[in-house]
C-alpha cells in the first residue's frame, strides 16, 4: 500500500475515533445534572495530591504494565485501584529537562533549561504547579532530586516542607548511630514526617522525587541498591532484548555506533558482557522495588492518619533507560525504551467501576502540572502547554493528541569538539510513525520507523522510495510542531 495512503487511512480512521469519542462527550453531557453535582463536591473538598517521580524508570519495570519479573506490588494496587497510562512518554529524555518540563507544563523549547546549571526565572518559576498550588492556599511539601539548577537558585520559598536536594544525590547514608541508610528509606521516612504535618483543614501537595532508579554516576557499582533487597532476582534470569545484537548494531550509523557516544561509554560499564547485564538489571530492578516499598509506607500512613480518602497519588519516570537496547545504555535519543515511562493515578474517590482501567492515549510529562492544577480546582495558566489528565482519569473520553514533538538538545561537549558526545535530536512521535533527526549531522540523519509494524524500531525506512511522501509529511509536521510549541 502506498505509503500516503496509510497517512490518509490514518488520519480518516482518526477522524471516526475522534467522532466516536465526541459522541461519548454529547452522551456524558446528558448525564450533566449528575456532572454538575461531581463538579461541585470536587469543590467543596480538594483533594490532596502526592506526586512521585521516579528516575530513570521505563514504562515496562512494573507488574502492572506485563512485567513478570520485577516485584512492585504497591505500584501494581496503585494501578488497580486507579487508572494506567499505557502510552506515557517525555519530551526530552534527560533529568534536568524533563523535570523543567513537569514543574512547569512547558515544552524545552519554552522553557529553555536544556542543561543541569539553569534555573527557572522568578517569573517563569510562578507559573509552575509549585507555584499556583501554594497560591491558592495548599500546603507544599518537596523530597528528593529536584534537578533543575543550581542549589542556592531553587524556590525553596514555595515549600512548607524543604527536603530537596541538589544535583545528584549519594545513595548510601548513615544514620545518627552510624548504622547504614539507603537513600529511599530516607527519602520514604520524610515523607511519612511531611504527612504527620498536615491536617484535614488543607490540603496539601506533596512532590517526591526519588533518585532510584538511577545510576550512582562515577561509581563503577553504578546501581547501588539497599542491600536488604540483594537476594532479590538472584535466581531470575532476565531475558536479553531483541536489539541488544551485535547484527542489529551494525545497522546503525556510524555517529551512533562510537564507542566515544555516552550511550556507547555506559554501555561497556554495564552491559557488555552477559553476566554484567543480568547483574545490572536486576540491580536496577532492586531500586525500583526500593521506590514500591515506599509506596506502601506512603499509603498506609494516609491511612492511619486518615487522609487516604482524599489523597490522590501520582506516579510517573523522568524519563526511560535503555537495558542494552540498541547497544545502549542511558536515555537521551527518541527510541522508545528512552523515552516511554510509567504513569499511574491512583484516585480514592473513582467510583468502582472505574477502577483499574487503561487509557491508551498519549500521556506526556507537560501534562502532569495541569493535571494536578485541574485536580486541585486551579486555573491551568496560558503558558503552560501539556493537557489536562483529569477528565481521562474520570473515565471520560475526549478529542485527543496522536502525535508530539520530541527535542534533546542536552550540549556535551568536550572542548574544541564541534559534536556532543550524546547527539542531539528532534522529530515526531506519532501513534504510527516515529520520525527522527540528528541535527549536528552534515546533512542531518535522519530515521523513519513504522511503530504497527516494527515496533522495536529495527528498520530505517527513510531513503526507501516508497516512504519518501510519508517522510516529506513528517518533516513538515516537525516543522510546525516546533512553531507551535515555542
Ligand atoms: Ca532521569
């Protein structure tokens, strides 16, 4: 079939779910009386909000979401009790920018903080969910990683509770009688004391961002998990992905291939031999189950202090991890173990019948701070760009996004280098194609992948002629999507 044919089809099979779900709305709408009654008990009483971030966390390493191997129990009841994003993604795979991105709503191309040393403006700072939360009298609560900028330039003032921490935290502490602590065990106790704090008379909006699952940067253990969690996996034998072949490597071109390429540096530190891989991976593994056991902490002190009812708990990764895929290691490039993560919102007050279902829309980081906005009853401010979750959460169903703009502009590079050592790209996500570029390529490279019918993305179609109009429309998709989202 040719190739723009699909495109069409596509966009004609969009157009009838698009019509489909519009008569979903004109249906809830005659149902408005009882609408209109939600709406205002929603008012009466805010509900909490506790936000987790984990890092580095990629959307398959939960039961919930097929996993078999990994323990996340507490992540898993999350999901059935709440509602599973199953098509979350990041706009930009890295820390400092996806975080920008979360607090602010915003696109990198708006925000502007593409690396680890740029703060938010005061201006810019006032329009993030921090920012408007506190504005409209909730009680702020920060745990953890921020990530965005310097320490001495964060807006610690917004949070009644401070337990940030600047740059990239140590896993492994000690406590007053100089008895080992992990760094999620602390991190899960000032939580538990954030709550202790509040009281059914506000609200509050707790943001925990959990340096787990990350790697230890500069230390060859890399991830360094509790060792009350060692005998985890250790009889697991974690299958090697289809990608991770050295004949699929050899597809790839050469800028991505060099060993000097940060994905390629970290990559021989984990997984180049197989015993590296399985110990890598079920170490990573082990910080992840780390982050779970929290969650159950969490959730039951919202229960002895009998918040649970009105407390929604979010979950979401700053962004994916590649295991070996591709011959990577890191995030960063726009294949999707880098950039799909896991989203999950647990909402105490879902009727059951809404409970433990999947949205298969696309999810993206930007839309976390309207979301939480619209949880809490605030206006979502103009310059924020993400979309609001809520009405998905509900149950609702509504005209949506197919496709967003991805952009990774993070500059590595070593002095008098003209490239940096993680390339920098751009393109378009859609539900179908994947269109990608590497702009410091002379002329740029460029990869088209056809997600229906690779969905591991092994196959390069841009030069094939019968795809050359499928990648002339996505180029200029590309183009307006980076004119829309400035
Ligand atoms: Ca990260």
């Amino acid at each position: 079939m040719d190739q723009m044919e699909g495109l069409a089809m596509q966009s004609k099979e969009t157009s009838r779910r698009a019509f489909l779900k519009s008569a979903a709305v004109g249906l809830g709408a005659l149902a408005c009386g009882r609408g209109r009654m939600s709406a205002q008990n929603r008012a009466a009483k805010r509900p909490n909000i506790i936000f987790l971030l984990t890092d580095d966390q990629r959307w398959d390493t939960m039961g919930c979401m097929g996993n078999r191997i990994i323990q996340t129990p507490n992540m898993d009841a999350m999901a059935a009790g709440g509602v599973k994003f199953t098509n979350a993604f990041v706009t930009t795979s890295i820390c400092a920018t996806s975080r920008a991105s979360v607090f602010s709503g915003q696109y990198a191309r708006r925000h502007g903080i593409h690396g680890f040393a740029r703060p938010f403006s005061d201006e810019a700072w006032a329009q993030t969910y921090p920012a408007q939360l506190k504005g409209a009298g909730y009680r702020l609560g920060m745990i953890g990683k921020y990530g965005v900028g310097k320490d001495q330039d964060f807006h610690k003032e917004t949070f009644d509770y401070w337990k940030g921490i600047p740059g990239q935290p140590k896993y492994e502490h000690t406590d007053e009688d100089g008895n080992y602590k992990h760094l999620t065990k602390i991190l899960g106790e000032q939580c538990v004391e954030f709550l202790q704090g509040c009281t059914q008379a506000q609200p509050f909006c707790l943001s925990v961002s959990f340096k787990a699952p990350h790697v230890q940067d500069g230390d060859p253990r890399q991830f360094i998990y509790d060792p009350a969690y060692k005998d985890l996996y250790k009889d697991a034998q974690i299958p090697v992905p289809r990608t991770a072949s050295q004949s699929h490597f050899e597809t790839l071109p050469a800028f991505l291939r060099d060993d000097k390429t940060e994905a390629r540096v970290r990559w021989q530190m984990r997984f180049s031999t197989p015993k590296e891989y399985q110990e890598s991976v079920k170490s990573y593994y082990r910080l992840i189950t780390g982050v779970d056991v929290v969650i159950g902490k969490v959730r039951k002190e919202l229960q002895r202090l009998g918040l649970a009812d009105n407390t929604v708990i979010m979950l979401m990764g700053d962004n994916g991890f590649f295991l070996a895929e591709h011959g990577f290691a890191g995030k960063w490039y726009g294949y999707n173990e880098s950039i799909r993560v896991p989203l999950l919102v647990y909402d105490p007050r879902l009727p059951k019948n809404l409970r433990g279902r999947s949205r298969e829309e696309i999810a993206l980081n930007i839309d976390v701070a309207p979301t939480l906005l619209s949880l809490a009853g605030v206006a979502v401010p103009q310059a924020m760009q993400g979309r609001d979750l809520a009405p998905l959460i509900r149950g609702e169903n509504r005209p949506w996004r197919i496709d967003f703009l991805y952009e990774h502009f993070f500059d590595l590079r070593p002095k008098g280098a003209t490239k940096s050592l993680i390339p920098k790209s751009e393109g378009v996500v859609s539900e179908r194609y994947k269109y990608l570029r590497y702009i410091e390529e002379e002329p740029p490279y460029e990869q088209l992948f056809d997600l229906e019918t690779d969905p591991f993305e092994e196959h390069n179609l841009v030069g094939q002629s019968n795809y050359e109009r499928t990648v002339k429309a996505l180029r200029i998709r590309c183009h307006q999507l980076r004119l829309q989202c400035q």
